[in-house]
C-alpha cells in the first residue's frame, strides 16, 4: 500500500495516540505467565502485540478482548504453558521474538519462533549467545537469524552478563530466562536502557534489583501475582506528530496522556537543542509510569551535532529526526547509531536513500549520517516495509513543495493502527493510493 502525503497548512486540535508498544507485548508476557486474571487497558492494537497476544493464545492461554485497546489474560502460571503445535509467528516484531525466545528456554517443551521477511533478516545472536550460556539449546539459520528452534526441558543457570549493545530487548531476554533458571541473573549495559521489564516483573510480585544500567533478580522458584496495568501512549508514536506539528509553520497540537519514560524520550531533549517549542502539560504518574500531555507549537529548527549519549534514548526516533534535520537551517550530524542498520529496516540507508530523492543532501555514514537542512522536494519514496520510515516520511511530504509518494506502508498497521485518520484530523493531507 502507498500513501500519497502533500503539503498542508497548520496542524492543530488535540489528540492521543495508541498504546506503548514495549509496555503492551510486557503487559501480555507477564499476565499470561501470573497466576490469576490481569486487566491490561490501552494495550496497543497493532499488528505486533496482537502477535504476542496470539501466540499465548496457541499456548493455552485465555486472552480476552472485551473492547478495544482492553485485554484479560487469564495466566497459566510460570509453569502452566501448554506446548505449541505449530510454529509461533511473532509477524515483524523484533521485540517479540527476542523476549519470547528468553521466555521459552526454560519451557519443558520445544517450540518454534517465526517471522515475515524483516524480522526474518534480524540478528538473533545477541539473545542466543547470553541464553546459550545460561543452559538454553535454540538452533537457528546460518548467522544465527530465524527461525529459532527452541529445544525444552534444559535446565537454565543464572549468569552475570554484560551485553556487547546497548539493547533492552538482550536485557529483557536475559531477565525473562533469568526467572526459569537457578540462582541469579544479573545484566550490566553499556547504557542504561528501557526498564519497563524489571519495573513491570517487581509489579507482577517478582522482585528485582535494579538501577540505571543494571538489574538483577533470582530464579528458581517464586510465582507472578496477576495484576492490572495501564499502558500510557507510544512516544514513539507520538514523535511523528511532535515533529509534523514544530515543522509546519502555525501548528499548535496537545498530545494527551504521552508515556515519558526518560529512556525514551531522547528525541525532545534533541529537538530542544535545535529550538523547538515543547511544552509539557500536567506531568503526572499513571500505571507506574511518568506521562504528561504534551503541547507542541511551530519553532523553526536549527542543526545539531547529535550528541551520542542520546541515541539510546531514541533509538525508534531516528527516522523522524531525520525529517526533523532535512527542514532545519544548517547541518544535523548522527554518530554512533549503527544499530539503526538492524531495525525492522536499515533506518540509516532507507531515510537517507528517501530523503536525498527528494532533494536533501544527506551523507550516510556507517554509524550515523550527515544531514544538509534545506527545501524538501516532490517524489516518491520508498519506506522499504518499514511503519517509522513511512511515518516519517509522510511528515516530509507536509513540508514538500510537491506530494510525496510514499511506497510500501501497510506495517504502519504493526504499531500505529489508525494514523491515517488521526493524521488527517489534526490537518495533514494524507491519503492512501488506490491502484487501479
Ligand atoms: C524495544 C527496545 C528497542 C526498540 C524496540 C523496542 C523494547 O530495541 O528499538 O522498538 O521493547 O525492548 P533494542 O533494545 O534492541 O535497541
């Protein structure tokens, strides 16, 4: 499916965006192996974390829909998974595949995890490696991608592990195995990451050790007391509308009920630096978590040299900061960032390769890339499957002096179901492409 994104006059209104995707497939995970039922509300509808939903499902748990954006899970308990018959198809999600392949090493059963062609192309290795040395058997294809094949009955041993990337999904993998196995797992990063795993198992009644860049817990007996939560929106989300609304000139838009998270919100702290005007409104706790409404209003942009402490923190922001830098007066620089060649795309090759069509001079770089503010030409452009690329670019095409042909978009759907209609609420000229 390609969308057509052309020029438009201010953003305005208010809205909130879906669910946290890393908090929604956590929220499943963990109520599908408490004892109990669990209430999970604003769980994201997307196409990822109904996958996760769906392969407990296959496992004999009870997931119940009884609204949208509402899920009972009626968990199993630790021990109470029952064993796939078929393979279980995590779609394109990455942090489905990695978190259950933690999960599933300490099952007494054998099981299968599939994907579509871009997960199908993700490293897997940085999970296998820490799970194999803890006990775990998965056999993979050659250079260690899916499908993995997932042997059961192993008895898994806690390690100390200091993972070689700064990755919450190696950490979480680690954690999750760390709950099957004997004695203690404890994980050290390079950079602190996202913590909803280690906050989210402490809730669900699992103790956990835990500061900023490291985490602990022990293994071997214990259980998981369900318990409800609530799943602030996806800043991640978000960011397309933060940076449409600080891009088009007289734009002015309240974002409700926004998680901020501080290790995810590296992009407002980068935007700031370049002068946007990023207001939050009503800073407050919910489920756990930090959230505030946000109100973003136009602010001409300057570049920046990005400083590498933030990548982390923005690491799923990448692609719109690369809009974001093509409309800004002067140069962005991105170092440090290779881990965007391993994202549901190569988010470094697609946005530079995309932008320059439309004119942007952008440097690519093996960890990052330079990128050249300036007019943002008509064209087509291809988001390569991915749902960020896509987003992104449909905010490029509301700065264009031309439309924008946007190819590829349908895994839009995996993480922001609905942003056409809320895209076009707020005032982007945004419609999808009927081929006849
Ligand atoms: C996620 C962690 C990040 C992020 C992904 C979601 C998570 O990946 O890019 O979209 O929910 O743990 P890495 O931890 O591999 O960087």
């Amino acid at each position: 499916m390609d969308w057509i994104s052309a020029p438009s006059g201010p953003l305005r209104g208010e809205l909130a965006v879906p669910g946290d995707k890393s908090v929604s497939h956590r929220a499943v995970m963990l109520a599908a192996l408490a004892d109990g039922a669990s209430r999970i509300r604003g769980f994201l509808e997307g196409e990822d974390t109904r996958a996760t939903a769906a392969v407990f499902a296959r496992m004999g748990v009870r997931v119940e829909a009884p609204s949208p954006g509402e899920r009972i899970v009626h968990g199993v308990g630790l021990h109470g998974l029952a064993a796939p018959e078929r393979p279980l198809d995590c779609g394109n999600s990455g942090t489905g595949m990695r978190l259950l392949a933690g999960l599933l090493a300490g099952q007494a059963f054998d099981a299968e995890l599939v994907g579509d062609a871009s997960l199908s192309r993700r490293p897997m290795g940085r999970v296998i490696e820490p799970l194999t040395a803890m006990g775990a058997s998965i056999e993979t294809e050659p250079g260690g991608l899916p499908p993995l094949r997932i042997r059961g009955g192993r008895r898994l041993h806690g390690i100390a592990y200091a993972p070689p990337v700064a990755s919450a999904q190696v950490k979480s993998a680690v954690l999750l195995a760390g709950l099957y196995a004997g004695g203690e797992t404890a994980v050290r990063e390079l950079r602190p990451t996202r913590d909803y795993t280690e906050r989210m198992l402490g809730a669900f009644g699992w103790p956990v050790a835990c500061g900023p860049g490291w985490a602990r817990l022990a293994g071997g007996g214990g259980r998981l007391r369900a318990t409800d939560v609530e799943v602030p929106a996806d800043f991640s989300s978000a960011a397309f509308f933060i940076v449409a609304a600080t891009l088009v000139p007289g734009s002015e838009l309240r974002l409700r009920r926004v998680g901020l998270h501080p290790r995810r919100t590296g992009l407002l702290a980068a935007l700031r630096r370049m002068g946007a005007d990023i207001r939050e409104d009503d800073p407050r706790e919910e489920g756990g978590e930090p959230v505030a409404d946000l109100i973003v209003r136009h602010a001409p942009l300057t570049g920046i040299d990005l400083p590498e402490a933030l990548v982390a923190d923005m690491i799923d922001e990448f692609p719109a900061l690369f809009v974001a830098a093509a409309a800004a007066r002067g140069s962005t620089t991105i170092r440090g960032a290779d881990e965007l060649r391993v994202k549901e795309s190569d988010r470094i090759a697609v946005m530079a390769h995309g932008l320059r069509t439309l004119g942007v001079r952008v440097e690519e770089r093996p960890d990052g890339a330079a990128i050249e503010g300036g007019a943002i030409g008509p064209g087509e452009v291809d988001s390569a499957g991915d749902h960020r690329c896509a987003m992104a670019f449909a905010v490029a095409g509301l700065l264009a002096r031309g439309p924008v042909r946007v190819g590829n978009c349908s895994n839009v759907a995996t993480s922001f179901p609905g942003f056409i209609d809320l895209a076009n609420g707020c005032g982007f000229a945004l419609r999808t492409m009927v081929d006849n």
